[in-house]
C-alpha cells in the first residue's frame, strides 16, 4: 500500500529537535541538500519550539553582530596597530 | 630578505588584519594582553618568513595559522590552556537539553523573546550579561561564534583559520547557541518574565 509506505518515509525523514536546531546552523553557514531542506521545513511547521529556537538563534546573531561593529576601529585596536607597526619598523 | 618592501607589506597586513586576529587571540586566550602580544609576535614572524608566503595563499589565512601555532605554544608553556573540563562541561549542558529521541526537554522549551531586540544592544545591563554568556563558553566555541560574524567571509575560510572541518564548525555554533541561548534566558529573559 502506498499510503503506508509514505508515511514511513516521512517519518523516517522527520529530524529531531537536535537535528532540526543544528540544520538551522548549517543552512547559514553550509547550506542545505534537498533531503535536510524537506526534513528542516516539515519539522519546522510543526515544532513550535524548534520556530522559538530559529528566531533567537537569528537575534543572538544579530547582537554579537552589532556588538563587533561597535567595538570595530576602538581605541584599543588602533593602539595595537600603532604598537605593531612601530616594532615593526624596529626589525632589520 | 627584510627590505623596506617587506616592511611596508607586513605594515598593511598590521591595518587590515590585527583586530580580528587579536579578538580571536583573546576569546582563546581569555587575556587581552597575552593576546596583543601573540597578535605582535605573529607579525614579526610573518616579517621574518615573508619570503616563505609568496603570495601562495589568502595573507590573513596564513596569518592565521602563525597565531594558531603561537597560541598552542602559550597554551604548552602556562599549561593554564587545559579547558577540557570547561568543554566537558558545556556538552554536558547540551546533551541534557534534549531526551534520548533528540527532543527538548519540557524544561528546556523557551517561549519567544518578545523584547525590542534592536533597543536592547542600547541597554548596558543587558550587553554586560551578553559578554557574561560568551565568557562562560568554553574558548574554542566563544572564539568560532565571535569569527563567524567577522567580515563577509565564508565558512571554508574560516574553518581553514580556525584548522577544523566544516562538519565541526557548524556543530560548534549549535552547541554555542544553544548555550548562549539557555544562558540569555536565565540571567536576562526569564528572570524580567518572572
């Protein structure tokens, strides 16, 4: 029976929440073949807290993010460049 | 060789690649001043082993293999670098999120974060418990969660500098998220809940 065998194959193919949340991070950084894309997304519509999980792992991006550009160009990084750049210029 | 031509290009490397080496060196090293001074020793290196680079790869990747090494050797000489039980510990807090079947936990089911998340990075209070939380990761996770966001580079670069395989990389930033994740919601999220 066809029937059966589909929805042996959807579970099969059905992540847990700990596979789910580590496709979340491969898809932004590796991305994603066919079967994970169709497992991510089937689980995704129905684990509310898996959709928890998606948003917050995209907010903490977002501030380590901000944060880094706020510290980009600091006092401390352009001392350090200062201080670099003059021992280098020491060497002979 | 140590030419005057040598000294102007290790000069441009110290303006394009010296903050985000040095952030790296202070996640793994969790000293600020350690890290200038490996950060300093990687560009005296490369000064002195220009003639090996030749231009044969990316600066800042090889740049970053220097650091790694020196790193390690900081790590040999304090022997302070055994994090081990840092590690051990934080993928104990992961595996106990999920149950045997790789589902949450009920108690690690964390309900939408409905603050403001653009006013919050004006709040002190909470960029203070952010630094808190990355503190508390153990130094290799703290460090790759810190590069990821560096620049516009792809992952292949960075696992490259950081010396791990793609596959480790991303199981790095899910556990890394994960616990950040736990950590924001106890000191910060929950605790204004209730």
């Amino acid at each position: 029976m066809p029937g059966i065998k589909l929805v042996w194959r959807t579970r099969k193919m059905m992540a847990s929440c700990k596979q789910a949340t580590e496709l979340i991070e491969k898809r932004e950084i590796a991305g994603l073949g066919i079967y994970e894309k169709v497992s991510l997304t089937y689980h995704l519509a129905i684990c509310k807290a898996c959709r928890a999980y998606q948003s917050q792992s995209r907010m903490i991006d977002d501030w380590i993010k901000s944060q880094q550009m706020e510290n980009k160009n600091s006092e401390e990084d352009k001392n350090l460049v200062r201080r670099i750049t003059d021992e280098i210029r020491k060497q002979q | 060789m140590n030419s005057i031509e040598t000294q102007d290009l290790v000069v441009s490397w110290v303006k394009l690649y010296s903050a985000d080496l040095h952030l790296w060196a202070k996640r793994k090293t969790r000293d600020r001043e350690a890290a200038e001074d490996l950060v300093q020793e990687t560009f005296i290196a490369a000064l002195k082993g220009a003639e090996k680079f030749e231009g044969r790869s990316n600066p800042r990747t090889w740049l970053f293999g220097i650091l790694n090494n020196k790193i390690n050797d900081h790590f040999r000489k304090s022997s302070a670098g055994n994090s081990r039980s840092k590690d051990s510990e934080s993928i104990g807090i992961i595996h106990s999120m999920f149950d045997e079947s790789g589902h949450w936990r009920k108690s690690e089911v964390i309900g939408n974060w409905d603050e403001n998340e653009s006013q919050l990075l004006d709040n002190d209070e909470f960029n203070a418990v952010l630094e808190a939380c990355l503190n508390k990761l153990p130094s290799q996770w703290g460090a790759s969660i810190q590069l990821k966001y560096l620049d516009e580079r792809n992952g292949e670069e960075i696992c490259q500098e950081l010396g791990i395989s793609p596959t480790n990389f991303w199981q790095i930033i899910h556990r890394a998220k994960l616990q950040l994740r736990k950590c924001l919601e106890s000191n910060w999220f929950g605790g204004l809940a209730k």
